[in-house]
C-alpha cells in the first residue's frame, strides 16, 4: 500500500499538470500574438519612446497588485474560480485595448489588464499543491515550456495579422486574436481543470501584503529568492521592452523579424524547459542550476551589443532565454520548499509582484536609458544589474542547507 502510494500521487500530479498545461498554452498564445507588437503599437499612436516603456509597465504595474490578492484569495477558496474570472477578464481588457483611441487610454486597459491577469501565482500555487517536491523544479519548467511554446506561435500569427501601415487600426486584428483565445482558456480552464484544494478559512485571516511580505523578507530563503526575482526582472525586462526599437535601429527590423526572433528564442526556452531543466535539477541540485542561469544571463546580456547581424542576434537572445529557462523554474521550486501549504498562493503572489513591480520600473529606466544615453544602455545595464544575482542564489542555497530553516510560517495568535 505504501509503495503505491507514491506512484498514484505521480500520476494524478501529472494528469492535473498536463490539464492546466493545455490550457494556458492557449492563454500564452494569445499573449504572445501582442507583446512583440507592443513597441510599434504604440508607435501608432506617435508615442515616445519613454511612453512606450509606459505601455509596457502598466501590465506589471496592474500584476503587482493582482499577483498578491489573487493568490491570497486562491489559498483561501480554490485555485479553479480565480483562473476562470481572472482569465475572462484578460479577455475583456485586449477587447478594450484593440479600440483604444490614444496611448493614455491604452496605458489604462494595460493597467487594468495586469490587475485582471496577475494569476501567476494562483498557477504555480496550483502545481505546487498537486506536485510533490522533488517533482517541482520540473514541473515548474513545464509550465514555463507551455508559456514559451506559446511565444513560438503567438509573435508569427501577430507579425502576419499587423499591418502597421494602417495606423493603429493595423493592430486591431492580432488583438482581437488574443482576447478570444483568453476567453478560450477561461472556457478550457472550467470545462477540463479539476479543483487542487479545499476551502481553507485559515487561509482567509492570513495577514495582508505588507505583514506577510515582512515575514518572507526576513526568512533567509525566501527573502533573497525575492530580490532576486526583483533584480533579474528589472533587467530583463527592461531589454525586453526596448529590443523591438534597438533592433529597428540597428539591423532595420520590422515586426516580422522581431517575430521571428521571439518565435527561436521561445522555441529553444521550450526545448531547455521540457526536457532539460528538470533532468539537470534533480542531478545537481537547484542551487546550482539556478546560479548557472543567472551567469550565463550576465554573459548573454553583456554581449548582445556586439551582435553584427540577424542570426547572431538571435542565436544569443536564444541563449540568454536557455539560461533563464534553466534559471527560474529552480528558484519557484526552492521557494515553494519554504513556504508551508497554507500560504503558497499568498507568498508565491509576492514573489510574483516584485516580478511586476521590477517589470514596472525595468521597461521606464531602460526607456530613459535608450533614448538618453545609448540605444545599448539597456543591454550593459541590465548585465550589472543581475550579475549580483548570482551571489543571491548561492547564498538561499547555504541558508538552505545549512540552517534548516524550515517553510516559512504565519501565526494566527
């Protein structure tokens, strides 16, 4: 009885994954059909470059404050209803975007579209509670494979459907395209995911934000997973928001090249995802994985600028995605190791909203940087900013190992 046990638990962990996989595959596509437009969406609309970093930011503005309540309410009563509402109303914000009349108002829909869709949380609460830990590093992989399987598909079906000769109108169709596949995945999500947890009224007299993000940052794990979810998205994202414009002025790039070069780089984080992070994890540990990816970050950031042509160019943004793929499906994992079972959504959401409010001021201070210093700014500046990072994935894993220092834990006195 004892030995089947485990193997029951395997299976129905793997089943659940591959249900909510499907799904948020269909999500992701859609997302991936706007992000690479983004830049020259908003170039439509004659925006500067600083107001494109905005439009960018206002997504993660949104998420930095939908991550921590989302989760916090999926701890609380589940995390399939809050999948459900948040995704439906990520379909509803790009039906707004898809008509907005100016930059300001699409600057508001993003904001709102961020609040809506910050469920990043709720999914890896999800797999957390179906997944037993040994299992996580790769299963966390596998959801970041389906997100960037999404990304392969979604920039060349909004780069055929753009037509940026039209004006903002030309954007209209790849929009429209993703606010129906969100209405497909709240529909995939209600029709195929089954419920992972219980109602939970513990969950419900959990501190809010400020004294829960008090007791993570104190833990000698969590907290440094943390800042180094904050620093490393900060730059990222910063290079993100910036390399449709760099590439535009350096190789004369339109839409479709920028499509294409997001479409190899998810094709190859995909591939390292699926198949390699997982293996790699559970032979050499997740400490060292994760330093691994922030090093090999640092190099492929600071060597983007000397790129000289289109494939170059892809070939090392393609590295840097291998890298992180590698990277940060072992910090969700090292995390969830920490946190007990009552407050993986809550904590999972904070992690996540310094990921959001890192991609809020990333994409600003990579906008100011391009425009006034250097269209390679972004790329040296991110590579200082997330080389520090190394330091903190090796120092979570010491504390780790050395401290035993447990989940991290909420008292309800």
């Amino acid at each position: 009885m004892t030995a089947i046990a485990p193997d029951l638990a395997a299976r129905r962990s793997s089943a659940a994954l591959y249900s909510l996989l499907s799904v948020m595959f269909i999500n992701m596509l859609g997302f991936g059909i706007v992000v690479p437009l983004l830049p020259f969406y908003a170039q439509s609309f004659h925006a500067q470059a600083w107001q494109i970093a905005l439009i960018f930011s206002a997504y993660s503005m949104g998420a930095f404050f939908g991550e921590p309540f989302w989760g916090k309410l999926s701890d609380r009563i589940g995390r399939k209803p809050i999948l459900i509402s948040t995704l439906a109303c990520n379909c509803l914000t790009y039906l707004a975007l898809a008509f907005a009349p100016n930059i300001y108002i699409a600057f508001l829909v993003r904001l709102l579209g961020g609040m809506a869709a910050g469920n990043g949380s709720v999914v890896q609460g999800y797999i957390a509670d179906v997944t037993p830990p040994e299992l996580r590093a790769g299963h966390m992989a596998k959801l970041g494979a389906a997100y960037n399987i999404g990304f392969i598909v979604g920039p060349f079906v909004g780069g055929v459907l753009a037509r940026p000769s039209a004006g903002p109108l030309g954007f209209q169709i790849p929009i429209l395209c993703t606010s129906v596949l969100c209405g497909l995945s709240a529909l995939g999500v209600a029709l195929v995911v089954r419920e992972s947890r219980v109602r939970n009224p513990l969950a419900g007299r959990a501190p809010n934000r400020w004294v829960m993000f008090g007791f993570a940052a104190r833990h000698p794990v969590v907290g440094r997973l943390i800042l180094l979810t904050f620093v490393v998205g900060f730059a990222f994202t910063g290079i993100e928001s910036t390399f449709g414009l760099w590439a535009q002025h350096r190789f004369e790039w339109q839409p479709r090249h920028v499509g294409v070069c997001f479409g190899v780089t998810g094709a190859v984080a995909a591939v390292s995802q699926f198949f390699v992070t997982g293996p790699l994890s559970r032979r050499f540990g997740e400490t060292p994985m994760l330093a691994l990816g922030m090093a090999g970050t640092v190099l492929c950031t600071a060597f983007m600028p000397l790129t000289n042509g289109r494939w170059p160019t892809i070939a090392v943004l393609a590295a840097m995605a291998a890298f992180q793929s590698v990277a940060f499906p072992n910090a969700g994992a090292l995390m969830s190791r920490n946190v007990d079972e009552n407050h993986q959504g809550q904590v999972m959401g904070l992690n996540n909203a310094a990921g959001a409010f890192a991609r809020f001021v990333g994409p600003l201070s990579a906008g100011l940087v391009f425009s006034a210093i250097s269209i390679d700014g972004p790329f040296y500046m991110g590579a200082l900013i997330v080389a520090p990072a190394i330091l903190l994935a090796l120092s979570a894993g010491r504390a780790a190992r050395r401290g035993h220092v447990g989940a991290l834990a909420v008292s309800y006195d």
